[in-house]
C-alpha cells in the first residue's frame, strides 16, 4: 500500500484543521472587538446622558434666576424708582436733595437695565418665541460697541426650527466663546456666523485678537472652553478651535436629525 495517498490526505486534514483554527481565532477577534465597541458606545451613550441630565439642571436653573430678576426683582426695582420720582415732584428743583433724588433714579434705571440684560441672558425668551438665528442676532446687537468692540452677525441660508435642547445649547456655546473673546482676545472685531444647510448647522465664531493654544487653555477651566467643550458633546457636535496671532475661530458642527439616523 503506497504512504503517498495518505501523506496527501493528511497534509489536507492538517491545512483544514489550521484554516479553521485561523478562522474561528479571527471570528472570535471580531466578536470581541464587536462586543468592545457595543460596549464602548453605551458607555458613551451614557455619558452624554448623564451630560445632558447635567446641563438641563443647569438651563432650568439659570431660567427659573431670570424669571425671578425680571419678574420679581425688575418690578420692585420699578417700583422704588416710582416712589423716587414721586419725591422729585414734591420738593424744589435744583436743590441737593432734588439733584440726590435724580442721581438715585439714574442708577436705579441703570441697575433695573443690567438686570434685564442678565435676566434675558439667564432666561433668553427671544430664543423660544423666534428661534437660534433671531435670538444671536439680538445679542450681538445688544453687545456691538461693548468695550469698544464691534460685535456683527451674520446668517448663511435659510433659518430652520431644530430642538430646543440643541439651539438652546448652540446659543449658550455662543455666548460663551463671545464672552471669551471680550475679555481675553484683546480683539476689535468679533462676528457670529451661522450657517444652514441640508446636512448640518455650523456656527462660526471668530475675532481678530491675540489667538491662544487652544491645547493648553482646555487644561483650564477658568476660561470656559471646557465649558463649551462638555455643551457640544452632550448634542453630539463637532468642536473646532482654530487660534493664531492674528485671531481665533471656533466652530461648532451640529448634524441634524436625519442626517444622524441615516
């Protein structure tokens, strides 16, 4: 009996039994790996829950001050300065008492102002009545020549309503990086520009400062970019910081819905 048949046979069995050893080592590597990733993306999933859990205490506290300071402080605030003019109707003008009472009525006017412009920061009802694109408009006009800075915006295409959680999030990543910019940038200029397409909002906010390493300051809480960094990953946005000598951008990318569930 020739040993050849058999040598051949065996050769075949070994090559069988090491392709499908092979095979099942690289089926299980994959389901591992699979299994890792599932369970990677549920924690993921989970921190952004707890994110947003996080951020909405935050929104609804910050809302529930701004009713409170324009509802109940605003009117008392109103109220007193009522009285103060009731007292300049009632004494002699050009006497030191009438010129105390109307310097009391400047600032009582110039407080019952700043706590508006807290209140409408705290609780931004331009937001809910006309939307993220109207809303950033406002404020940049309300704070264009604050410091000696010119503050523009700008709207790129046409305006779509998103969720709330998502453009109340954009408006506070907004602000946040306008407030950075104000008071560390040394800029000039500062513009907010959003943009709207099919796919994505994209909001762009850049000055013509001194610019930083953005690597270094997300180290420090102090000025807020870890604040906007924890914003945009609870709405799962894209975040990009672009700094040189000659000014700062960051952008934000958020993904609309269905392009998300595509």
């Amino acid at each position: 009996m020739s040993i050849l048949p058999v040598l051949i046979f065996g050769t075949f069995a070994l090559l069988f039994m090491a392709v499908a050893v092979i095979s099942f080592v690289m089926f299980y590597q994959r389901r591992v790996i699979a299994h890792q990733l599932q369970i990677q993306q549920k924690e993921e999933e989970m921190q952004r829950e707890l994110l947003r859990a996080t951020l909405k205490a935050q929104e609804d506290e910050m809302q529930r001050i701004g009713k409170d300071l324009h509802d109940d402080i605003g009117l008392k605030l109103i109220s007193v300065k009522n009285k103060v003019i009731g007292g300049l109707m009632n004494i002699k003008k050009e006497t030191d008492e009438a010129n105390y009472l109307e310097q009391a009525k400047n600032d009582l006017e110039a407080i019952r102002n700043e706590i508006r412009s807290i209140s409408h920061t705290l609780y931004p009802s331009a937001l809910d009545l006309n939307g993220l694109s109207f809303a950033l408009e406002k404020i940049c006009k309300d704070l264009n020549g604050y410091e000696g800075i010119k503050i523009s915006f700008r709207l790129v295409g046409e305006y779509k309503k998103e969720k709330r959680e998502a453009e109340i999030t954009l408006y506070r990543i907004a602000l946040e990086c306008i407030n950075n910019a104000i008071k560390h940038s040394c800029a000039t200029e500062i513009n907010a520009t959003i943009h709207y397409t099919a796919q994505n909002i994209l909001l762009e906010i850049s000055d013509n400062g001194n610019g930083f390493d953005a690597s270094d300051l997300m180290k420090q809480s102090g000025l807020g970019l870890k604040n906007i960094q924890s914003r945009a990953k609870a709405i799962g946005a894209e975040l990009k910081f672009e700094s040189s000598k000659s000014g700062t951008k960051v952008s934000i990318k958020y993904f609309l819905l269905e392009q998300k569930n595509q």
